[in-house]
C-alpha cells in the first residue's frame, strides 16, 4: 500500500512540476522551434495568430507571447530577433531599420503600421525619453517612393525624430513590426513582402 | 513490492506525471491566462459587461500584457453568453479602432472595426448569440458562440495629444444589454 502510494505521489509531483514551468517550456519552443511561422529575411510572423484551426501547441505559445492579439485578417505582427546578417540584435550595438518601400497596409481604410522595442523579457524597454516605438510617417502619401529609416541605439543622436533608444544594460532585444489593416499583398504572399532591413552600424 | 521496483515504477510515475502535466497545460495554457485576466478585472472592481479603459499608452510599467502596442489604447471587458445580447454604441471616432471578440481558447470570433461603422456618425452594433433572441433591429451586428468573450477595444493614438481626446471617446463607449436597451428605448 505504502508503495503505491509512493508512486502516486511521483506522478502527482510530476504533473505538478511540468505544469508550474510549462511557461519555461513554452519560452524554450518559442525560442527554438519555428513551428509554422512565415520567414521573411529577419522577420517571423505567425499566421495561425487567433484562428480556430491553429494547433493547441501553438496557441498556447501565442498566449504566452501574444495574449489578445489580433488575427492576420486585423493585423500582421513580424517580429526580429536577429539583424538581416542573422546575427542576435544586442543593445551594445547600432542599427538602422531601413524602409525601401511603404508598408502593405490599406491606409484608405485608416491601416497603419508601427515599430515597437522589447526587451529581452519581451516587456518595453525604460528609458529616460518614454519613447518605445515609431509609427507610420503621416506625411508620406501611398504611392510616393517611399525612403524611410529608423535608427537604433542606447545613446541620443543629434537628430532623434527617427530615432529608438535602446536598453542601456547590455541585452538581447526584439523589434515588431506591427502592420494594421494589411493589404491582400501582405496577407496572402507574406513571405515575398518587402519588409524592412535591419543592418548594424 | 520490492525496493528496486517501487523506484523503478516511481520514476516511471514522474515521467508520466510529467507527460501528462504538459498535455494538460498544452489543452488548457490559453483559457488559464485569460482566467487570470478575469481575475485582474475583478480585483480592479470590473464586473462582466463593463470595461476597463486603460487611459494611457503602454509603458514600461505594463507588465500584464506581453509585448504591449503603444500606439493604441486599449479598452477591455469580458461578457458572458447567460447575460444575453448586448448593444454596443460607439461614439463618432475619425481614426483606426478595433474590437476584437475572443473565446477562451482565445481564437478571434470576429471584429468590429472603423470598416464598419459610418463615418462621423455614432454607431450602434448588436452581439448575439441567436438570431432568435434579437428584436427587428437595424443595427450592425457580431454573432458569437462563446460562454465567455473577451472583447479588447483598440484606439489609434497618432500623437499624445490625442490621448484626452480618446479618453474622452473611450468613456462615451457604451456596452448595456440588449434588454436594458430595448427598456430604455
């Protein structure tokens, strides 16, 4: 009886330790696995991002990373971990996010698109300016050749309207690319969009 | 039962109590994070059917929601299938706005958005579960099929200026049952 008990009590422990660090091992998959995600240069995206049909794996890593977010139809969200040499983007370093052409969004229908900093623990960043992201340039009709570049660093450059800071403490960190309302070229040939480049200084 | 296999089976157990740890977090990981989100509501005094309007743009203080945006404000309220249709009015809003209407596996049931609503007017929308259970109304509607839905409005700040601006709107935002509307009307 003591035996069984005993080995009752494993499989309880078990069933417990995996639970409380399914986080953990969510952090890891998502790190590690790219599941069915889109590449596109450094950027990923995941267009299973609030559909039914996504795997219950994959949804579960979409809670951890992405609680609430809006499906593929409302908003494709591209997200970089490396610069476009595939290289980790670290805070010591600069970088320039550079646009050669304008984002596929539907800016009749009021789309737009954003840059946003996370830190490594995928929270924004402090920073003594407040200043987290860069959106859509309102100036720049659709059409236009669009030339557009946002630079990346820890300390304030001379002009700083294009400008992100960076965590000061030497980190990894991650940029998304949040595009609202994205047109059909965006949505269905993601793969082949033409998205930013990240290039270190 | 000898010693070598009580620690045998033991470490067997452990296994598969690990195993099934994680297919249980695997099922249920998306409904335990939403359940923690109802939870913050109520702890801040929200009930079913009100919203929470988070007034200023994520910063790094926001430690609730991973990876939060900063160009929008969020509004956020859960409602529940038992309590009924419900009317939701919007006030006139010249910019990008979403809602979103999730279940608790958080698949998107649907949006409500600024395509769909008529410009410089305010907006009256209805969302239901059964065509049965609404009157001949006119209005613009979403159909969910959820016990519980996590509706997470969404409003465009192109500049902080604006902010007062849709702070404004967002407390105009109106979410009443449907029968309380058809009593009021």
């Amino acid at each position: 009886m003591i035996a069984y008990g005993i080995i009752l009590i494993f499989f309880i422990i078990g069933t417990g330790i995996s639970i409380r660090y399914f986080g953990n091992l969510l952090d890891f998959l998502i790190e590690n696995v790219s599941g069915n995600g889109i590449k596109n240069g450094p950027w990923k995206t995941h267009p299973g991002v609030g559909r039914k049909q996504t795997s219950r794996i994959e949804k579960a890593a979409i809670a951890r990373i992405g609680l609430g977010a809006n499906d593929s139809e409302e908003t494709i969200y591209w997200n970089a971990s490396v610069d476009n040499d595939g290289n980790d983007l670290r805070s010591e370093n600069e970088y320039n996010i550079i646009f050669r052409s304008k984002p596929s969004v539907k800016y009749n229908e009021k789309g737009f698109w954003s840059i946003t900093i996370y830190g490594n623990d995928k929270f924004l960043v402090p920073n003594p300016y407040n200043k987290y992201m860069l959106r859509h340039d309102e100036n720049s009709k659709p059409g236009e050749d669009f030339q557009y570049s946002i630079f990346l660093s820890g300390n304030k450059p001379e002009n700083p309207a294009n400008w992100i800071p960076l965590p000061e403490d030497d980190e990894r960190f991650s940029i998304a690319f949040r595009c609202y309302v994205p047109d059909d070229e965006m949505k269905t040939n993601a793969i082949n969009n033409k998205l930013p480049s990240i290039i270190k200084v | 039962m000898k010693t070598e296999l009580v620690i045998a089976f033991s470490l067997f157990s452990l296994i598969a109590g690990i195993s099934a740890g994680i297919i249980i977090s695997v099922i249920y990981y998306p409904g335990w994070e939403i359940s923690k989100l109802i939870k913050i509501q109520k702890k801040e005094g929200f009930s079913f059917g009100e919203w929470n309007h988070l007034k200023n743009l994520a910063d790094h203080h926001l430690r609730v929601i991973v990876k939060p945006n900063c160009e929008t404000l969020y509004s956020i309220s859960f409602i529940q299938k038992k309590d009924g249709p419900y009317v939701l009015k919007m006030p006139a809003f010249d910019s990008y706005f979403s809602f979103a209407f999730l279940n608790r596996n958080t698949d998107v049931l649907g949006y409500i958005t600024n395509r769909d609503a008529i410009e410089n007017k305010d907006n009256t929308f209805i969302i239901y579960y059964n065509e049965k259970e609404i009157p001949d109304v006119k209005f613009r509607g979403i159909k969910l099929n959820s016990k519980i839905c996590w509706i997470i409005g969404r409003f465009e700040i192109k500049r902080s200026e604006e902010i007062q601006k849709v702070n404004n709107i967002q407390d105009a935002i109106c979410l009443i049952k449907l029968k309380d509307y058809l009593n009021d009307n």
